[in-house]
C-alpha cells in the first residue's frame, strides 16, 4: 500500500481532495448523482514514484431499487422508494468490494558515464569508477576500448549518487592530475567525485557523465607517489 498519494475529484459543483492512508485507500463521499461526469485526477504522490498523469472519468448515476407499499393512517398506501447509486470510473463499476485500484511506478534511471582523456598523455588500458548511494557501492563501471569508453548503470532508484574514479596512475610520461566531471544535474564536488541526483524528472532517462581525465608530463626524475 502507498501512503500519502493525494487525488482530486471535481465536477457539477462538487470538488474534493483524499489522500491515501497507511492501507493505501482514499475515499470520496456524498457525491451527488448526476448525468453529468465528474474528474478524478492524481494530485501528488511521494518524491520517489512517478505521478499518474492521465485523469479518469467518473460517472455517478442512479440505478433502479426497490419499491415498498405500506398502508398509511387514512386507509391509502404508502409508497416508498429505495434507489442506489452505481459509480463507474472510465466505464468500470466500482464498489465497496471492488475498489478502483490504481498503481504508481517507482522512479528509475540509469546513469552513464564517458570517459576523455588530455590528447597529450596515452590512454590507460581501462577506467574504472565506483558509484555509492550513501556509503553503498550500488555499482562498478570500467571502461575501455571494448565498450568505447562509455558504461553505465543499470536502473538506479530516486536518490543521490557519487561517482568516483580509482586513480588509474601515469600515463607513460604522464601523471595523472585528476578528473573534472560535467553533464546536466551532474556536480562536480573538485575532488575526482561527481553527484548525481536521480529525481522524478529523470525517469526512464540516462543521465550522461562526461569525465575528463587531466595529465602533466613528468619531468626528469620525477616520481608520482
């Protein structure tokens, strides 16, 4: 059950917001019958599952019911009608034991990364960088020439990640200074790690990290530690 998803309905007049509970159920009350439809829309749901965007139709009609005669104190009858509502959701019949059910997705991405390297210095035989959520290792990319430089991952849930990359050492003559990462919502923290915030926005998408890798040729008896 999902908590905390709240929904809108409106129409002839009528117009009301319910929000799911711990069992997950919202409920709407006291609608009128009308021949005219009404709107049930999903209003927000939790940061970390996609919005239904498509509304539904709502009809609340009255349907036949009984009719009940008793005599009444003059000597005639007394008539007595007993109608139900029938409520249909895009022509669905919904009742107590059979409750519309409605089911949000979680937000997912992937995120991938390109490795570039300064044209100077030689390219290393592979890269390899460590993604984290939190203190979690959620997963290892390693790029090389088989996989033209580029991984990713596989779908990652909401939530903010770190990219890392191990210090793949000198180049030949080249010391390796360290990466600068760019790409749309990537933050480059200037300390060889990026961050990557998955958010609602970003479902089904690959956020692309570009990572540049930077050299300074070694003089003369120098040693990189």
């Amino acid at each position: 059950a999902l908590e905390d998803v709240t929904f809108s309905l409106k129409g002839n007049g009528y117009d009301r917001t319910a929000t799911t509970g711990a069992d997950g159920v919202a409920k709407f009350e006291n609608i009128p019958v009308s021949a005219s439809p009404y709107t049930l829309k999903e209003e927000s749901a939790p940061a970390d599952y996609n919005l239904i965007g498509t509304p539904w139709t709502v009809v609340v009609e009255k349907v036949d019911g009984t009719e009940n005669v008793t005599p009444d104190t003059d000597g005639g009858k007394l008539h007595t009608y007993n109608h139900t509502a029938e409520v249909t959701v895009d022509g669905n019949k919904i009742t107590e034991a059979d409750k519309l059910s409605i089911t949000n997705s979680k937000v997912q991405a992937k995120i991938q990364i390109q490795k570039s390297v300064d044209p100077a210095a030689a390219r290393a035989t592979e890269y390899t960088f460590t993604v984290k959520n939190g203190e979690t290792t959620v997963d290892t990319l390693k790029l090389n020439d088989s996989n033209s430089w580029t991984d990713q991952t596989d779908n990652l849930p909401y939530g903010t990640y770190t990219i890392t990359e191990t210090d793949p050492g000198n180049n030949g003559d080249y010391k390796w200074d360290g990466v600068s990462y760019t790409g749309t919502g990537v933050t480059d923290n200037k300390n060889n790690t990026a961050t990557v915030a998955i958010g609602r926005d970003d479902n089904g998408q690959t956020i692309t990290v570009n990572a540049a890798n930077s050299y300074s040729k070694l003089t003369d008896g120098q040693l990189k530690i």
